[in-house]
C-alpha cells in the first residue's frame, strides 16, 4: 500500500473532509444576514412537529449532563446528542413517480439512522434500523386525537406510517432505550435537489445495480450522482443480490459519507448564489422537532460540529438476524443490539 504521506498531507486532507457544520452555519448565517426576505423565506421553509408536547415523559431518562469545566468559553453546545433521522419516501405524485416513488400513494419512512454525536462533538456514530425490523411497537397519541394500537411482530416502519413522526420516535426509543433528543425528518425528493445544489456526489460500488423500480442502472466502480441518480441510490433495493434492504443500507452509508464528503469540499461561501440554493433546498427538505425548528437553532446545532470530520463518522447498522416466524423479515440480535444501544447512552 502507498503511504499516505506526511503530517501536513494528513492535516489537509481532514480539514478538506471537514463537516464544517454540514456547511449548514456558513450557508444560513449568510442566507439571514443578506436579506430580511432570505431570513423570513429560509426559516419558513422548515417544518416542524412537537415531539416533547405529544410524548411527555413517557420516555426513557435524559443522561445526565457533565458540565463543561469552562462553561463561558464558547456558547455553541458540546454534548452528546442523540439524533433519529428518518428518509420520508413520498410514493405519490408525477414528480415522485418520475424520481422513482414507486407504484403505491403515501409516505414511507424506509431509511431511519440514530444519529449519536460523542460528547466534544468530534466523533459520531449512524446506526441504521432496517425498515424489516419485527419490533414491539407502542400505542402512540395521533394529532387528531386517540392513539395507535400496539402491536406485536409489527415492522419497524409501520410506525411511521400509522403514526407519522412521533410514533417513529416512540418505537425507536422503545426499540433501543435511548432518548432521541432530536428528529430529523429529509424528504427524498428534497435531498435530489440538495444533491444538485452541491453539485452532486462521489460514490464508489461494489457491484453492478440494475433497478427499474428506482431507475437506476450502474455498473460496478467509481461514479458522480446528481440529484436524481443519488435518491435512485438511496432507494435502490431490487436491483441488488437477494433484493436485501440490509444491502440496500450499506449503499445509504456510502451515500452518506459521499454527502458529507462533497459538502466539506464545496466553498460555498464563496459562492453566493449556490450557498443560497444549498440553503434553500436544505431547509426545504427538513421536517424536525420543535427544538430545531428555526434557523438559529439549526445553525447552533452546525456549528458544534465544526471540528467533526466525515471520516470520524462511523456508519453501523444494528445487528439482526432473520426473524423465526419469517425469513424475509428480521429481528434484533441479542445481546449484540442491546450492546450497541447502551453503549448510546
């Protein structure tokens, strides 16, 4: 193997590599201070559902805090952070069944990562939940009023579907004993054109994929997405070895490091004009908890991940095996799985 080079090669390979905050505090910070307008149009693009309000505390237990030993120092939080970002694969409209949404109506939550950032926030780690996940899935409050049935043997993404937001909360938390400080929810067809915005994205495979229902066709190798072959990528399940959703989450790791690794390389803020797009279609795309839904507290939440590098993100998915009641299904592997979540916490 070559070597990788000398101290000053390393340094500036992981300061290229750098999240920087997702870019997220350099793109809305110059998207509020341009224009009034830019503020109010950005802000507004978010969404938000009130987690806390529905769950109460019906929940598992806050850690902790360790103070900081100079709390003065710096206002941006350092913490450990629990995070479940969900993909919400939107099935119905033209757009989406031209981005490759599929034959059936509604909205899916087919991808979901715990998303744990270490204390100091220089190290985190994404754990994703196969949707074929059998679990317990808890009665859950619905917005109009009354609960969801609990359920037994249920699959992991039905919560989801039956309850939305807060019942995929409550069935992670559940699943895992972890508190979930934050939800992320991205809209696939919004990450298509956070994908084009950046100019799209590096991915490397190891196979050949070969999906109608996704519309994608690769072969196996080195290539450059845009917008719409990256959410092909993400979406991709049946153009693989078995039609395995555990294959199709090893790809969605590649993408996610491939994401960070381009956003770290784009300059945006020399770039106006394409910082502002970035802005636009990140913000448009999200759906998150009430304690997130605002510029500042996105941009809060960037900057504390400014010293973290794509390359101390480390990408796991919880350790299954396929369920007793049906091969096509899984079930948590324990006690690995139980492992993994209290090491989490």
């Amino acid at each position: 193997m070559a070597a990788r080079g000398g101290r000053d090669g390393r340094s500036s390979r992981r300061k290229g590599l750098k999240v920087a905050g997702l870019a997220l505090a350099g793109s809305l910070l110059l998207g509020a201070g341009a224009a009034g307008w830019a503020y109010w149009h950005l802000n507004g693009n978010i969404k938000s559902v009130d987690i806390n309000g529905a769950l109460g505390d019906d929940r598992p237990a806050r850690p902790v805090a360790v103070p900081s030993a100079s709390p003065s120092a710096s206002p941006v939080p350092t913490g450990a952070l629990n995070l479940l970002v969900l993909g919400s694969d939107s099935r119905s409209g033209e757009e989406n069944q031209e981005l490759g949404g599929g034959d059936s109506g509604g909205a899916r939550s087919d991808t979901a990562m715990v998303v744990h950032l270490d204390a100091g926030r220089t190290a985190a780690t994404v754990v994703s939940i196969p949707r074929d996940t059998l679990v317990e899935r808890p009665s859950c409050p619905l917005p109009s009023g009354g609960t969801t049935r609990a359920a037994s043997g249920a699959m992991f993404n039905t919560a989801y579907e039956l309850g939305g937001p807060v019942c995929a909360v409550k069935t992670v938390e559940s699943l895992t004993g972890v508190r979930m400080d934050h939800y992320v929810e991205v809209d696939f067809s919004g990450f298509a054109g956070l994908v084009d915005a950046l100019g799209g994205v590096t991915v490397t495979t190891d196979v050949d994929i070969d999906d109608d229902k996704s519309h994608l066709h690769l072969d196996a190798g080195t290539h450059h997405l845009d917008g719409t072959e990256a959410l092909g990528l993400a979406r991709t399940r049946y153009g693989l070895a078995g039609g395995s959703d555990l294959a199709r989450i090893e790809l969605q790791h590649k993408l996610v490091k491939a994401l960070l690794e381009q956003i770290s390389a784009t300059d945006l803020l020399t770039d106006p004009a394409r910082l502002y797009q970035v802005a636009d279609a990140l913000t448009g795309s999200l759906t998150t908890d009430t304690g997130l839904d605002s510029l500042g507290e996105l941009t809060n939440l960037g900057r504390s991940l400014g010293d973290l590098a794509a390359d101390d993100v480390r990408t796991l998915t919880m350790p299954v095996l396929p369920a007793p009641s049906d091969p096509n299904r899984v079930v948590a592997d324990q006690p690995d799985a139980a492992e993994l979540w209290e090491s989490l916490r």
